[in-house]
C-alpha cells in the first residue's frame, strides 16, 4: 500500500496546475477560494490524473452524481472527500466537500478545505483560502464549533473513497485546542468580518495554518 502524504499547509499551491489549469475543471471560473476547487485538484495531486468521476456543480451535488465508490460517514478513509449538503445560516446553502488528510489514535478525522470567496477583503480570502479542520465521527463530525454539522449547518452525507488504497496509519492524537478555521461556504463580507470578530473576543479563531 502507498504511503500518503497530507496536506496541512497551502504550501506549494498557487500556480500549481493541479489547481490553477482547464485540468481542473473548475478552473478559472470557479477556482481557488472554493471548496469544489480544491477538492477536485487535491484529487488531481493525490492520483496524477484529472478524476472523472467527480462532478462539475455544486458541493452538494457531489454525493448523488459521483461514479467514485462511496462509503459511509462514520468510516473515514485518507483522501476521502466528505460530502455536505445544506448550509450555515446567511450562506448560498450548496453544500461544502473537504478532504480526509489525517485520522487521529482517538478517531478523530483533520481535513483540509478551501471556501467560496469573491469579495475584496484580503484578510477574508486569504484565510478561507485553504484551512483545516477537525472533527470526529462519533458526533456526525459536529464537535462542538469546530465541526461541520450542528453549529455549522451542514447535513453530512458521506465519503467519496479515492481510488488508492492508502496505507491507513493512524496518527498520534491531535494537539490540544485547535481553532476551528473559518466557516466554510459563501458569506456577505460584512457577515465573514462580524463572525470573525465574534470568534476573536471567545478565542476560537486560532487557524492552523
């Protein structure tokens, strides 16, 4: 089995044609700030060749449209794509996709994702860019803020497995108090800058990268 490599940085990205090429078929018109983006060019720098298989819409098409394999939410797999469907309040509600990139000794799953942003705050898209997350199965990964269902609105429908069969290593478990990343998904700026400053005065916002 081969050995993977996670992503936990944006690290080499920009430019990278994995993301920012017709390759990618969100690109250019949807690229980079947006989760479909990037989960579909992870794939591209996981398997070496442009996947198929995965859809062309929306975040919440994914999970109905895929010709991948797909597999249940509570068994995470490395480079699995999480799908969601729905939406935090005051966003478009089309669902968000984020890559398996560690599973933690305590079950616990980090993943890395990238959010729809065009707005002109440099601040906002930098950070929604690419982050992480982490969250556990055991809850349907909603973990409190840092998670994706409950606080943040998503209906978790499973995981697109990746074709490779990758070595499953369990990691060590996380490290203590990671702050959950911004929220994933389509906000007005204005919406973006109040949960940011909300997040700051409670200490939540503390990114990993």
């Amino acid at each position: 089995m081969p050995t993977y490599t996670a992503r936990t940085t944006r690290t080499g990205m920009n430019g990278n044609p994995c993301w920012y090429s017709t390759q990618n078929r969100y690109y250019p018109t949807f690229g980079l700030p947006n989760c479909t983006c990037y989960a579909y060019g992870r794939w591209i720098e996981l398997l070496g060749y442009t996947p198929s298989g995965l859809p062309g819409g929306d975040a919440g098409t994914w999970w109905n449209s895929t010709s991948y394999t797909r597999g249940s939410a509570s068994t995470p797999k490395l480079g699995a794509i999480l799908c969601m469907s729905g939406g935090p309040p005051g966003t478009s509600g089309r669902g968000h996709v984020a890559v398996v990139e560690q599973i933690y000794s305590d079950g616990s799953v980090l993943f890395s994702n990238s959010g729809y942003y065009r707005g002109n705050d440099p601040q906002t898209w930098n950070e929604l860019y690419f982050y992480l997350r982490c969250a556990h199965p055991s809850d349907n990964y909603q973990t409190g803020r840092h998670g994706y269902s409950g606080y943040g609105g998503y209906n978790i429908q499973g995981f697109i497995i990746n074709p490779i069969d990758y070595d499953p290593d369990i990691s060590p478990d996380p490290p203590p108090g990671p702050g959950p990343g911004p929220e994933p998904g389509k906000y007005p700026t204005r919406l973006i800058l109040y949960k940011r400053a909300w997040m700051r005065t409670r200490g939540d916002l503390n990114d990993y990268v």
